[in-house]
C-alpha cells in the first residue's frame, strides 16, 4: 500500500511530501524502538522509496492539516503517525525507546474513534462511514436546550444501520452493588441515539438500526463482548482489543461491519 499509494515526488511545499516527511520521521523512530526484527526489516525496506524524503523535528510537527481528495489515503496512516510520536514512544535509561501504554486519556480517545472511522472508510469503501449528527425527534420541534447529539462513527450500508460509541478509558466497566456493568451513562446515550435515529427513519420500513459501545480492550478486565434487544434494536457492548498484531484488529473490525451490516454469520 505504501510503495502504490504513498509515495510521491517530493516537492517541499507539497502538502502530500510533507506527510511522507512524518511518515519517514515515524519509521525512523520505530527503528529505535524495541520492537521485533522481522517489523524492523520491513520498515527498512520501505525507507528505501523515502530515500529522497527529508525528516522532521517532532516537536515542530504541525498535525493542523487537511484532508482533499487526492491525500485521503494518509489520513489514517497519519493518525497512527501522530499516536506513535506523542506518546507511545518513551526513551530508556540505554537511549533505546520502548512503546508505553498509554498516552493522554483524552488524546487517546479521539484518536482512538478516529481511527476506527478511517478503517471504515477505507476498508469498506461502499459502505457510508460518518461521525453524523442525529436530530431530536420532537412532537412539537421545541428543541432550547436539548444537546447535539454527535455521534463518533454511524456506519449505513442498505437498509442497515449502526452507531458505534468508541470508547477508550482507563477502566471500561464500574463496581455497582458488587458486580461490574457498563457505565449507564454510556449505555443512555447509546439508546437514545439509537431510538432517535430509528423514529427518525420511520418511512423506510426495512430499515434497521443497531448501536454499539466499543471499548478499547484493557489488561485488567480482559475482553468481552454482550449482546442485548432493548425495544427492538440490538445494543452491544464488546471491546476492541488493540494489543493484538494489525491482522488481528482487522479482523475484529471486519467482524462488526460483516455481522451488523452485512448480514454474515461469524
């Protein structure tokens, strides 16, 4: 992907040039992580079509860019670009670098949905990734007051239709009378997006609306996934386990888009 799509000539005013910069800057810092040799060979072989790319100064990185046609293959390697030099990298006392944990919750949470909206967009090129906005479905349109209700990613395929609520938090469940649930404030906004959505396409008789809280899988309370019908719709609950190798998220990716959107049984 990268030798078809990502490399250009290089112009140092080019907006696309300056994104290879940050990819190149990137690979090289990988290359000083402790990461497994076979990654490293790989990220070896790629520098060499990056041969005539400058690097970057990573605290001078502006990440303010924008998007047009003909760049929106970077947008997701860009967003993994800026997740890798922010953060996930740490110097040791031996000048190696280690990937760390975590990052800034907030900061992670945003790039954590935006990532799992790019993948959509770029793996499922016919089905309609978004982060849309669902209006209050009213009985008399009286609206002061009520909060936008925006949503992190709604996929539409068809008659089909699923909000995703990404979540990425340090602890994914609470304590509640000694047994662990799901935050109920988390769960309230995912039904009434999904509830609001649905009277919302009332006229279009076959279609079907199904809201997910997707939660970034963490060490301590391991995965898990939950399935529920409230009034109708289907409402999960299930975590995305980030830890794994690029094949394995695909997979768990591919899994939501083929069993809420593309009617396969998994």
């Amino acid at each position: 992907m990268l030798k078809g799509q990502l490399i250009c000539t290089y112009d140092e005013f080019s907006v696309d040039s300056y994104m290879n910069r940050i990819l190149k800057t990137t690979m090289n810092y990988l290359l000083k992580a402790k990461i497994d040799s076979d990654r490293k060979k790989a990220l070896r072989k790629l520098l060499v079509y990056f041969q005539d790319v400058e690097t970057l100064d990573i605290h001078m990185i502006n990440w303010q860019m924008q998007f047009d046609r003909n760049s929106q293959s970077y947008r997701m390697l860009i967003a993994i670009c800026f997740l890798v030099l922010k953060g996930l990298l740490q110097t040791q006392s031996d000048g190696s670098l280690k990937i760390v944990d975590f990052l800034d919750e907030q900061h992670m949470h945003h790039l954590y949905e935006k990532f799992i909206l790019e993948y959509y967009r770029k793996e499922f090129p016919y089905i309609s990734a978004d982060a849309s906005q669902i209006s209050w479905q009213l009985d008399d349109g009286f609206s002061d007051m009520l909060p936008i209700m925006q949503t992190d990613i709604m996929l539409n395929y068809e008659e089909r239709v699923l909000i995703i609520d990404a979540k990425y938090y340090s602890h994914s469940l609470q304590s509640q009378y000694d047994r662990m649930t799901a935050y109920s404030s988390n769960l309230y906004q995912i039904f009434t997006y999904v509830k609001n959505k649905e009277e919302a396409m009332r006229n279009k008789a076959h279609e079907k609306v199904a809201g997910m809280l997707l939660y970034a899988q963490t060490e301590e309370e391991g995965g898990f996934e939950k399935n529920y019908s409230m009034s109708g719709n289907p409402i999960s609950i299930k975590t995305l386990d980030l830890g794994r190798d690029f094949d394995s998220i695909r997979t768990q990716l591919d899994g939501i888009a083929k069993k809420y959107l593309l009617g396969e049984s998994l």
